[in-house]
C-alpha cells in the first residue's frame, strides 16, 4: 500500500487514505507524457550535462560566471522593490554584467518568458538569462507551475512574504551572510517515529536514519547529529532552530486542512507528540506541531530541508506555507520544501535498499558550501530520470498495448511527483 504524508487537522487522522497500487497506476496513466513538466525533464536527461544545465562556467558557485537574476510580477509594489534592494546590489556587485531584472507579464508561459528575453529551451546560457533566478512575490502572481519549469534548467528560489519590512529583514540577513568566513556547516536530522503510524516509522528507518549514516561516512562525523522517534519533540524542533545547527533536515507528517482552508498552518510540522492517529476525531492539539506562531526568536539555523506534506506551499488556490515565511523573516536563508502531498513511495522501491542518494548528495553539497539553488540539482537531475522513465512506459503502454506492473507504475509517478514539488524558498544563490 502507498502510504501518504499528513495529517488532518481538523480529525486528527490521515489527510489521504491509503492506495494500493493498481489505483495509484490507474491516477499515472491518467498524466499527459507530452506536459511541459515532462518534456522537459525528458531533454534534459536525454543531455545528461555534466555542468547539471549550466553552459560555459568553470565555477557553478561563482555569480560572476553563472550570473543572476530577479523575477518581480508586472504589478510588484514599489516597496517592495525598495526593501530588496540590499540584497540586489550585493548580487549585482558579484554578478557583474550578468546581473538582471526581469518583469513577468501576468499570465506568460516559461518558453514565452525566455523567448521574449532571446533565451530557448535547453540549458541555462548566464550570457543570455542567468542560471540563479528569483523569484519575488506570491504563486498567484508567478504560479508554482512557473516555478516548477523554469526549474528544469535554472536554480530557481521564491521569496514572497507580508510586508515591506520582512522583505527588508531578508535581504539583511543574506548580506549579512554572505561577508561571514566560510567554514563547512554542522548538519542535523530530526524525524519523528509515531506510534502506530506507518509513514514516519517508514520516513525514520528508510530516509532520516540512512540519510545520517551517509551523511556521517562522507563528512566529519562529528558535524551529523540526529533526533530521531521520541527525543524529536515540538519542543526540541523549536530548540534547534533558535539554537542549533545551521542546516537542519525534518522528515515528519505536514498538517493540513481541508481545501487548504486553515493557511495559518498549513504544512505545519507534526512533531512526537501527535499520538498517532486518533480512535475518535478531534483537533490536533497545537502542542503537536511546529507552526508560524510558535517561531518568535532570531534563528540560529541558516537552511532547512523539509520533508513533510505542505511544508512549502499548498497548490490549489495557490499559496507559500506560514512556517517557511516566518522563518525567511527571522533570519532563515533558505527553505527546500514541499508543494503538495509527500509520498512514501519517493524513497522507497519494491522492498530495495533507501532511494536517498539524490538527498544525500543535495546535504553534502549544501554542507560543503555550494549555493543552495547549485545543491538542488542532485534532486532535479533524480526527477528527469525519473519523469524520463515514467514517460517511456506511459507511451508504451498507450502505443504498444504493452502490460506495467502496477507497483512500478505506481512507484515512478509517485516518485516524479514528489521530486517535481521541492522548491527552494528564499534565494538559490544563498550558503549555509
């Protein structure tokens, strides 16, 4: 069975019931293999680039080289503007020439974006569009699925929160960051365990404890550390991010609400102290999650990895989750989160050893100080040969009436999913 991530807020049980995976396959047949998502992935694995979509750079890490750029909506408020403009010209300063503003028009596609702007699709050009994007404002403004393609080649971050004045903290914070010495950054884990919960004790023993024992064989042992089933309370979470590690990675259940109603806490991280799902529905008690309102202090932690349900955004009726705003306001740099459900299935296939090594190698090149947008493509490149596979067997069984086994059917859409809903909150240029 497809075990999924979240839980309900409002009954204290699952968001998604459980699917075998014949129903799971029945949903994959249903994907268009032609999708933009899709194609694109397919190209770029088909190119399999050393450079991971960059052309013409030595350096990935080096704006100067790789360029980079802003994305403000047509209608961006002036203030906004303004309060970022710290931040613009720290980029513009080490970006050089290949530093540039861009303005969306409301509505335009990612090919019509680059084309207006003499870039193709392939991979990123820095002398024509610069590789490091980011993204100002709400996915109602530019759209997650803006976000997702433009991925395919760029490293692309999102920045939208309330007020002038977060905006200014932020760009504060990543100047402020950028003049620090580099020193590899401590690392740590935290995963819950849930009493009779199959998803978090899947999450802990097949992706948080695999993920510390690789991350510890290929670092400095002593910089991975972990909190894993009941020492992986609520309180602790809000501990290490006032106190503790730069770069943290939660593997836990997301909250949600119904049509994503309640947007204080959606993607809120559930913690040890949700009991496992309850015999009789009531509220979760904010005792058990992680949400915006429970974050107040400067934080300690520069970037965070979140595998949970929401933890970065909700699709429909589009929007960027509470936490990660709250925490990019207080001092946070970056935020690797999830738009949509998590799936199981992302790290798990047909009883095999974890399916972690695209996380591994995200971590250690975010532990060994390459920008975070640079990190990610271990994660992108997973997704086109993923999406890559899924697409020829779709085609395949349409075409060639050819059979699929339903749990790798099910595996693959699962996977290429979840792979394609990680974005990076706050700028992709930043280091932990």
């Amino acid at each position: 069975m497809v075990a999924f991530n979240g839980v309900d807020a409002h009954t204290g049980g699952y968001l998604f019931p459980r699917m075998g995976p014949s129903a799971v396959a029945r949903l994959a047949q249903e994907t268009d293999t032609k999708s933009a998502f899709l194609r694109g992935m397919r190209r770029r694995d088909m190119l399999n680039e050393a450079t991971f979509g960059v052309l013409f750079v030595d350096d990935p890490d080096d704006l100067a080289q790789t360029g980079w750029g802003v994305l403000f909506p047509e209608d961006v408020s002036p203030e906004v503007v303004t309060a970022l403009e710290p931040l613009l010209r720290l980029r513009e300063r080490d970006a050089g020439r290949r530093f540039h503003r861009y303005f969306v028009r409301r509505g335009e596609s990612v090919s019509d974006f680059l084309m207006r702007n003499g870039m193709g699709p392939g991979p990123a050009d820095p002398n024509v569009v610069p590789y490091y994007l980011l993204i100002v404002g709400p996915p109602t403004a530019i759209s997650f699925p803006f976000q997702y393609q433009l991925d395919v080649d760029y490293a692309v971050g999102r920045i939208d929160l309330d007020t002038p004045s977060e905006y200014a903290a932020y760009a504060e914070a990543v100047c402020v960051a950028e003049e620090r010495a580099f020193s590899r950054p401590a690392v740590h884990l935290f995963g819950t365990r849930n009493a009779g919960d199959t998803a978090t004790a899947l999450s802990a023993s097949r992706l948080v404890q695999p993920l510390a024992d690789q991350l510890a064989s290929r670092s400095s042992a002593d910089v991975v550390s972990s909190d894993i089933g009941p020492v992986a309370t609520k309180a602790r979470l809000a501990g290490l991010l006032e106190d503790g590690p730069p770069v943290l990675f939660t593997a836990t259940h997301g909250l949600g609400s119904e049509h994503g109603a309640i947007k204080e806490i959606q993607g809120s991280l559930v913690c040890q102290d949700w009991p496992g799902p309850l015999a009789v529905a009531r509220e979760v008690d904010p005792a058990h999650y992680l949400s915006a309102a429970d974050v107040v202090a400067p934080l300690a932690t520069r970037i965070v990895f979140s595998f949970a349900c929401y933890s970065a955004g909700y699709p429909d009726q589009p929007y960027v989750s509470s936490l990660p705003k709250k925490l990019l306001s207080l001092g946070l740099l970056g935020f690797v989160g999830h738009v949509d459900r998590a799936w199981g299935y992302s790290f798990l296939w047909k009883g095999a050893k974890a399916q972690i090594t695209s996380m591994v190698g995200t971590m250690l090149d975010i532990h060994k100080g390459h920008r975070l947008g640079n990190a990610m493509e271990a994660m992108n490149s997973r997704w086109a040969s993923i999406a890559t596979q899924l697409a020829t067997e779709l085609d395949a069984a349409r075409d060639d009436d050819k059979l699929i086994d339903d749990r790798m059917l099910a595996w693959l859409w699962t996977a290429s999913n979840d792979a394609r809903d990680y974005v990076v909150l706050g700028d992709p240029a930043v280091r932990a």
